[in-house]
C-alpha cells in the first residue's frame, strides 16, 4: 500500500533520526577506545637521520604482551627492532637495531587495551639524510 502524503514526511523523519544517533553513538564511543595519538617519527615526517627508537604513544594504556611493531622499508626490506618495551603507562618504545637507508619506511602496529578491544594502524615516514 503506498504512504500517504502525511506518512512520508514522518518516515523520513524517524529515518533521519536514526542516522544521527547511529552517527553520535560512533562519535561518543570513539573516544574511549585505545588510539594512536602521536608517533616518533610523526606519521608523513621526513626525517635527515635514522631514528634510534620507534615511540608510540597511545590514548590508554597498551597491553604490552600483546603488542607488535613493524618497520619495513625500501624494498619491503624489515628493520630489525629490539624487545618492546614502556615509557610510560600509555607509551611503546621499540629501538631501532637495523639499518636504514634513505627512502620510505612503513611503522606497522597492533596492541590491545584493558578492555580488550584490538587497535592497529599504519603510517609512513621518510628518510632523506642532508646532502653534503
């Protein structure tokens, strides 16, 4: 049967009522699950020297049994990186122990809050050493 004249108007309206809750139910929950809130080096950085540690800092504690890092660079070439370890409650730190050349590396992370909720991310930064 189709809607009356009066009854499209209140679909539409009890329609667009959902999706703004279903869009305000996302934005409130989002901040309380665990997020990258910066990196050192900072995602899409260009770097003139290899860094000696890769620093992740998270928006919760990261379950540190549980986390990994990965660094690949030119090539898909891995870097070698020393035993996760905290800087403080909400910060991973991984060494470098590899080498790098100039060209873009890729930091690859996985860890998991109190809560059990799983986070990863991905970014980039590049290494350019100054010209001599």
């Amino acid at each position: 049967m189709p809607l009356s004249f009066i009854q499209r108007p209140a679909r539409a309206a009890a329609s667009a009522a959902f999706a703004l809750g279903l869009v305000a139910t996302s934005a409130w929950a989002a901040p309380f699950h665990l997020h990258l809130l910066k990196s050192s080096p900072a995602a899409n950085a260009t770097v003139a020297a290899a860094p000696d540690s890769i620093r992740l800092s998270f928006s919760q504690t990261p379950e540190l049994k549980v986390t990994t890092v990965t660094v690949t660079g030119p090539g898909s070439a891995s870097v070698a990186l020393a035993p996760l370890a905290s800087a403080d409650s909400a910060t991973v730190v991984a060494g470098v122990k590899g080498k790098m050349a100039a060209g873009t590396y890729t930091v690859a992370w996985r860890t998991m809050a109190k809560d059990g909720h799983v986070a990863r991310g991905t970014f980039a930064f590049t290494l350019a050493p100054a010209k001599r």
